[in-house]
C-alpha cells in the first residue's frame, strides 16, 4: 500500500492571491511535518476563502495524515500488511496500515463537502472513493464513482481537475483509463469477491463510456476467469471492435479461441498478433499452445 495520498492523490496547486499563498504555506509546513503550522494555515484559510474547493482539499490530505496508524496485532488469523512467524513458522501477528475511524470519518466529510461547493471536480471525486479502497470498502467505493458519473451525465458539465484546471487529457481517455486504475488492486487480490468488484467497475465504465474498449476487455477477462469462453469471446471482440490491434486484446482472444478449440480462428488471431511488436513474445507461446491442438 502506498504510505499516503498527500503527495499523490490530491496534489495542491497554486492559484492567486491569498488562496496561492495558503497552499504555499500549507505545502512547506506538511513537508516540514510541521502539523501545528498545516493547521494554522488551514484556520486562517477558512476564515478568508470558506468556500474554496482547495481548502477542502488540504483540509482532506491534513486529516487523512492525520488518521494514519501503523497496526501490530497479534491476531494470527488476521489478514494483510506484514505477517510475523514464532519459531516453529505458525503465524504469530502482523503489522499492517491502517486509520483512525474518526478522523478519517472527518477527512471524508471536508471532502464531501468540498464537492458540495464544487461538483465538477473529479479530484475530489477520485479521492473520496480512493480511502473506501484503503479501507477495504469496495461497495462504498463503487458507490462514490457512480454517484459522481451519474451527476456527470445529469449536470452536463465538464469535469474539472486540480485548482479547477482542465482534465489531463480528454475525458472519454481520461476517466476510463482511471476507473481501470480502480479495477487493479482487485484484479491483484486474485479471489472472486475482487473479481465482483471488478466485474461492478467494469459494467459501470461501460455504462457511462460505451465507446471504450476497456469494460468490454476487462469483462472479457473477469469471464475469462470464470471460463465462460463464448461470453469472453464476445467481450474481447467488441474490445477488438472500439480499439484494433491492441495486443493484450489480440492475444486473450487467441487465447479463448484455442480453449473453444477453433484452430483456424485461433490462426488468424495469432498472425495478427505476430505483427505487433509488443505482441511478438506471446504469439510465440501462443502458437506452441495452437500446434498442439487437434
């Protein structure tokens, strides 16, 4: 687990006047570990820009600081961080990361808050539904993303990003690209309540952003897993479809082919495969998994 997300889930910005100087100062005390000052600083932001989505912001990063504790435990039967053995190997303990429930409770509500003022930043948006996956609340998770596209859909506006800057590259890339992003700690967990979730992240990407190739791939994948082939076909070919000549996507469908035992669309698959040169390797393999077929 990344240790925080001061740095890289909610970066700071600078606009002008007082508002730049508040950030200015709060960014040079948290990186000092000067909490006392972070906290002045945030006081007198308030008081002078009440309504500004960046306090909300620094206000969220201070506390979820705040919030975080390392856990030893001596349970051995409890999950994750780093597991210690007594001498004969059986689990004794393990200290893991973890957050206080009622200053991280707070963190959330600042953040909740500032989208309340700004509803158009997808920071604030990503960043809320980032702590449900610390926490391991993947239902909560799901429910802030979907909250945040379905008020996307009803409102018409344009996301916007840090300081209320534009998003980093054009929304249909952007937002799909990084509601994948939510899907890989699951698809790591390797266990079939992640690949639920994933299969939720997935159907609800396309849902919103059907032109892209990525639900239907990762779909593909999730009933891949569950060796439904004829339904992953379908998937990874309407991947195919929105995005040609995608490797992965060529090499999952000769990959399913050769598990439906169609040879000669297999053969088709791997040959375009074959041309791409990031796809070379896997063909290779691929085409040993092809002759071996009867």
């Amino acid at each position: 687990m990344t240790k925080l997300l001061l740095s890289s889930l909610l970066l700071l910005g600078f606009h002008t006047g007082n508002a730049q100087n508040h950030q200015i100062d709060f960014r040079r005390a948290m990186q000092a570990q000067d909490t006392a000052k972070a906290h002045q600083v945030l006081k007198v932001w308030q008081q002078q820009k009440p309504q500004d989505p960046d306090w909300h912001v620094a206000n969220f990063n201070y506390l979820l600081k705040k919030s975080y504790r390392v856990v030893v435990s001596s349970d051995p039967d409890k999950k994750g961080g780093l597991v210690f053995n007594k001498a004969n190997g059986d689990a004794a303990g393990s200290i893991s990361e973890g957050y206080e429930p009622t200053i991280l409770a707070a963190a959330r509500t600042t953040l909740r808050e500032g989208i309340r003022v700004a509803p158009d930043r997808l920071d604030m948006r990503f960043g809320l539904a980032k702590t449900y996956e610390l926490t391991g609340e993947p239902a909560a998770e799901i429910e802030v993303l979907s909250a945040a596209l379905a008020d996307r859909q009803a409102s018409g506006k344009p996301w916007r990003w840090k300081d209320g800057a534009a998003l980093p590259a054009v929304e249909k890339v952007f937002v799909p690209e990084s509601l994948e992003e939510y899907m890989l700690p699951y698809w790591q967990m390797q266990n079939s309540e992640a690949d639920e979730v994933v299969r939720q992240l997935a159907e609800l990407l396309g849902k919103y952003y059907p032109e892209s190739s990525l639900a239907p791939f990762n779909l593909g994948t999730y009933y891949a897993q569950k060796k439904q082939w004829p339904k992953s076909l379908e998937l990874f070919q309407q991947a195919n479809t929105r995005k040609p000549n995608d490797w992965q996507t060529l090499a999952n469908l000769t990959k399913v082919e050769i598990e439906l035992g169609h040879k000669e669309q297999a053969q088709q698959y791997v040959t375009a495969l074959r041309k791409l040169p990031e796809g070379r390797e896997a063909a290779t393999d691929l085409s040993k998994e092809i002759r071996q077929m009867k």
